[in-house]
C-alpha cells in the first residue's frame, strides 16, 4: 500500500501551535510516497525558514486521512 504524506507550511498564529495565519498563502512542497522522503522535504522547507519563529512545516500522513482503519505498521 502506498503511504502518501504532504508537506506542508506557512506563517502561524503562535509558535507552539499550528494555527496559520493566511491558508491563501500555505506553501505547498509536496507529496510524498513515503516517510523518509517527505521528510527529507520538511528538512529542508524547514531550513530555509530557520530564523523565522512564526513560520511553521509539518508533514501530514495523507494515508491515515484516506483510510484510517488501517494498521500503523
């Protein structure tokens, strides 16, 4: 089964949380077929706004949205 991940980032509201500020403006870097490279993606979106407190990436497991009964393993 394929394991399909998002990257996803943008301005958020607080820095502990993950409230975005503007959806309009989310930075859409992808997706991904598996972990290791979506992580690889959120590495280095995330790098880039290093010195930015309010900028936020996560990676979104598109696979538990689209058929959460599913196992984790």
């Amino acid at each position: 089964m394929q394991k399909l991940h998002l990257v996803m980032g943008g301005r958020v509201k607080d820095p502990q949380g993950l409230e975005f500020v503007d959806l309009g403006a989310i930075d859409m870097v992808g997706v991904y077929p598996d972990y290791a490279s979506a992580e690889d993606a959120w590495r280095g979106a995330a790098q880039r706004t290093v010195d930015d407190a309010e900028m936020r990436y996560v990676i979104v497991h598109l696979h538990r949205l689209l058929e959460p009964k599913l196992p984790e393993a």
